[in-house]
C-alpha cells in the first residue's frame, strides 16, 4: 500500500490524467496501490481524495474544492465522473478492438497471434463466454 504521503501523477488540467501532477492514493485510514491503468487509478485517487476531505460518507455530498485531476463539486461527483471517463475509455478500446477484429483491411496487417489475442479481450470486455 502506499503510505499518505506518496501519490501517482496526473497532468495539471482537471479531469485529465497524464504524468506531472501528484494525484492522491491515500486518505487517512487506509491507501491504494496504483494499477498502472490511468483511467482506474483516477478512481481509486477519487475515492482516496474523498476520504481524506472526508471522514463520514454522509459528507461526501458537501461541495468544496476538487483536486486538480478530478470533476465535480463535491467527493461523489468526483468518483462518478472518475468511473464515468473509466468507463468510456474502456468502451472506446472496445471499439478499437472490435474495428481491428473485424475488419478485414486491419487484420491484414496484424499478426494472427495479435488478433486471437484481440478476441480474447473483446470476449471478456464484453462479459462473453
């Protein structure tokens, strides 16, 4: 676990994650490890930022000032926007994935490994058996 004081980077503009600006992993009783995937570590840090603005859930409704990576007036905003943009990000590889797999253009310029692999993935994104 990360101790209170260590932090992941985002980029300096709201919402937008990148690689120059500390973004919190850690509230007062407990932190997270960072994933390594931008998008779900911007939820674990909204969840970390709002247990450290906040110590009862019943507060996190309260507006006040958001950190620099995240959107919102108030800690729920925060965590929904973060799990939003998580979410869209990942319908967009989705998207991407399922462009490569079936077009027949792409696929002739990837390897058959890269493309079972592919499949695979859009497979389980899409909750498929």
């Amino acid at each position: 676990m990360t101790s209170d004081n260590e932090t992941v980077t985002a980029t300096p503009e709201r919402g937008q994650v990148g690689a120059h600006t500390p973004m919190r992993m850690a509230a007062y009783y407990y932190a997270f490890d960072p994933t390594g995937v931008r998008h779900i570590d911007v939820v674990l840090s909204a969840v970390a930022c709002a247990g450290k603005a906040y110590h009862h859930t019943e507060d996190w409704r309260d507006n006040c000032s958001p950190y620099p990576h995240l959107t919102g007036a108030n800690p729920v905003e925060w965590i929904q926007n973060a799990a939003t943009d998580a979410a869209a990000s990942h319908a967009e590889a989705i998207r991407l994935i399922s462009f490569l797999v079936n077009h027949s253009n792409a696929r002739a310029l990837l390897s058959d490994g890269f493309l079972e692999d592919a499949r695979d993935w859009l497979k389980a994104a899409k909750g498929v058996a």
